[in-house]
C-alpha cells in the first residue's frame, strides 16, 4: 500500500472549517408591499382579515416563548 500525500490550499481548509449549517441573513427587497396595499390600509385600515392574521401571530409567539421558557 503506498502513501498518498494530499495538498490543501488555504481555500481549502477555509472551506472545512466553517459549519455546512451557519444562517444568514437576508436584506428584504425593497418596496415588496405594493403601493396599493399601502394606499387601501391608509384609507380603510385594518380589516378584519388583517387583524386575525396579527392576532394568530402575536399568540403563536406568545405561545412558543411560553413553552420556551417553561420547558
């Protein structure tokens, strides 16, 4: 059985030092709420439909940081 001798670059060992899962974060586009959207809820406000998605989410949250904090 011979020896192989294997040569890593600097780019190399870079690459295997940084974990395959790491999160980034991402800039949100600009202007990715319409500027109708923007107009109807100046103009009417919040509709009953916009309140339940704001209410649902504020309890999930409530809910996961309880959960977290008593776990």
């Amino acid at each position: 059985m011979t020896k192989k001798q294997i040569e890593l670059s600097a780019e190399d060992i870079s690459a295997v030092e940084k974990p395959a899962n790491r999160a980034r974060l991402v800039k949100a586009p600009e202007h990715f709420i319409s500027q109708e959207l923007i107009a109807d809820i100046n103009a009417n406000g919040l509709d009953e439909t916009r309140r339940g998605f704001l209410r649902k989410g504020f309890m999930s949250a409530a809910g996961g940081a309880a959960g977290f904090c008593c776990w």
